[in-house]
C-alpha cells in the first residue's frame, strides 16, 4: 500500500478564520458600537421628526446584536473544541498552505495499491499536514481489505515514531527520516554530524562519535526515564579538528537516546535502505500521486464543494471512485469493464 496526502481548498474562506484574540476584538468593537447607538438614539429621542432616525439607528443596533451574538457562539465553539482556531464557514477546515497561497483547506489522505494503482482507502482529516496518519490508513484499509497489508510506503511526512509503533508488527513500514529526505532532495541543507552519524554501541551503552570518541550514558535527560543523555569529555571535544562544526561546548558534545524508540527508529532506516524497499519507495510517486493528479486536473476537483467532514468525505468518495473507474478503464478496457459489472 502507497500512502500519501494532498491539501485541496475547503468551500470556506481563510478570512473567516477566528481565535480568542479576534473574538475579544470584535465582542469590545460590537459592544461600544451598541452603546453609541443606544446614546445616540435617546438623543434624538428628544428632537421633533426623529422618526426616520430612530429606524435607522435600530437596524444599526440590530446589525451590531446579531454580529455580537455570532462571536459569542464562535467564543463558546472555540472553548468547547479546545481549538486555537476555527473557521466559522467551516468548522472542519484548518489554514494551510498550497501552490495557490494560503487557504482554508482539509487534507486529504489516500492510499492505493501495487498492482493496479488503485484507491483502497481516503479520509479527509482536519490537519494541515500528515503527521500521525500512517496508522489510522493502515488501520481502514486492514478493515476494507479483511487483512493487513505487507508493505505501506510513504514519505517523510509521516514520520512519527509513536504513530509507526501503533503499525501491527506484521507490516513493514518503508519511510525515510526527515534527515533522510533532506540529504535526498538536495533542497535543504544538512547540518553535520546529526546523531544519525554517531554509532550506538549495545553491549557498552555508550555512543561513538565519527572520530572515535566515546559518548558516556549520563542518566536521564530532561527528566523524562524515556530519554537518557550520552556525552562526550569535554577535553576530548575542544581537542578534536571539528570542534566548533559538531559541537560549541566546552563541555562536549552530548547526544539523547529514546529508550524505547530508538531500536525502532535504526530499524526503520535499515528496512528504508533495503534493495527492495527502494524499489518500491521509487513506486511511490507514480502510484501515490497519480490519483491526486486525476482529481485535481482531470476532474478539476481542486477545492471542494461541501462543507463539514461528512460531506467533503463523501464528495472525496466519488472522486476516488471516479478515478477508479477510469483506472479500471485503462487496466482491462470498457468492453469487459461492461461485462464485469454486468457479471455482477
């Protein structure tokens, strides 16, 4: 299976974005525009042929209630979902960034298959990234399928260690580190002598840094028993020709290890450099990409017309259907496509 996320527009605009602090703002402005109106009104009370005025100045005031009633229901929104934000169109959409700007967006996360390219599963989910969504798509494909599968492929993007442990031991995950992709794309600059450099040596639990100094288990770091620091002497760092480039302290370089994470995370990169696990990560593109393509410049399906997760869940579900159909059409061809649903 090929994961893979694609940010499409949400049938809302990114002006309508609200937090606490646009609340407060627009509550004090309604709240001082209501109390002008009300003096204004009680003066012209007062005057011969105010009429006209008196009706004016109430829909004013009506204007001003209804806006101040609105923010109160998005105040209360905000504090019931425990959201920074929310967009007041679309309560589902968050703010993100595409090739077209900024905009209020749903992500949406699509998962297809080897052989033929196939969408077996796609969720649109309320996050500007795909951070923590490996799990969740193997889990419904697991469920649509009746097994898990033997390979999930997906980019940097997923990488959370605490996701990938929730990955049944069974399937094998192919994922590069971010480190990973940014030595690969060249874009980015990598820093020298990340931790991904110093060696892990089990039996002596201690850490080797590229010229052979050795890194001792210092305890506990940053109070947490998950992680556990290892540092260098401090004499040998100064000493050393790349003082100032792998580390600036005096004191030495140190390094922290997850102690539960950490066997996981070299087994990831050994399973990532694996002949056949680069074969079908080169695959990625070409079977995880592909549906996005369609959709977006095919069907010319770049921004959603419904709103809420239920609705763009099912406009999501058509286009993935619409996308098979035509895989489906180029794999076995209408004719027998006919005959299939016909056999049916």
């Amino acid at each position: 299976m090929f994961v893979d996320g694609s940010k499409f527009r949400a049938n809302a605009s990114i002006n309508n974005t609200w937090d606490d602090k646009r609340c407060e703002k627009y509550l004090e402005i309604a709240e001082k525009n209501i109390e002008r109106i009300m003096e204004e009104a009680e003066q012209i009370d007062k005057e011969e042929d105010s009429a006209g005025s008196l009706v004016k100045l109430s829909e004013d005031l009506q204007g001003q209630k209804k806006l101040q009633a609105k923010v109160q229901e998005i105040a209360k929104t905000l504090r019931e979902t425990g959201k920074e934000k929310i967009n007041a169109t679309d309560i589902d959409s968050v703010n993100g960034k595409t090739r077209q700007g900024s905009h209020a967006i749903m992500n949406c996360e699509v998962t297809t298959d080897e052989k033929h390219g196939l969408i077996v599963n796609g969720e649109a989910v309320s996050q500007n990234n795909d951070l923590n969504q490996l799990s969740p798509q193997v889990e419904q494909c697991t469920e649509l399928l009746g097994k898990p599968p033997a390979q999930v492929v997906s980019d940097s993007g997923y990488f959370s260690l605490r996701d990938i442990e929730k990955v049944p031991e069974n399937v094998k995950v192919i994922m590069p580190s971010r480190k990973e992709a940014q030595k690969e794309n060249n874009k980015t600059e990598v820093k020298p002598f990340g931790k991904e450099e110093f060696s892990y040596a089990e039996k002596r639990d201690v850490y080797i840094c590229p010229e052979g100094k050795i890194l001792k288990n210092k305890g506990i770091a940053f109070g947490s028993e998950e992680k556990i620091s290892y540092k260098a002497r401090g004499r040998e760092c100064r000493d050393c020709k790349h003082f100032g480039k792998c580390t600036t302290s005096k004191n030495g370089r140190w390094v922290v290890r997850m102690v539960e994470q950490e066997a996981l995370k070299e087994r990831l990169e050994e399973i990532y450099h694996e002949e056949e696990s680069q074969k079908l990560y080169k695959l990625r593109k070409e079977k995880a990409e592909l549906p996005f393509g369609h959709m977006k410049r095919n069907l010319g399906a770049g921004q959603f017309l419904l709103r809420g997760k239920e609705g763009v869940n099912a406009e999501l579900s058509i286009l993935s259907t619409c996308f098979n159909m035509a895989r489906m059409i180029t794999i076995i061809g209408v004719p027998m496509l006919i005959a299939k649903f016909n056999s049916m």
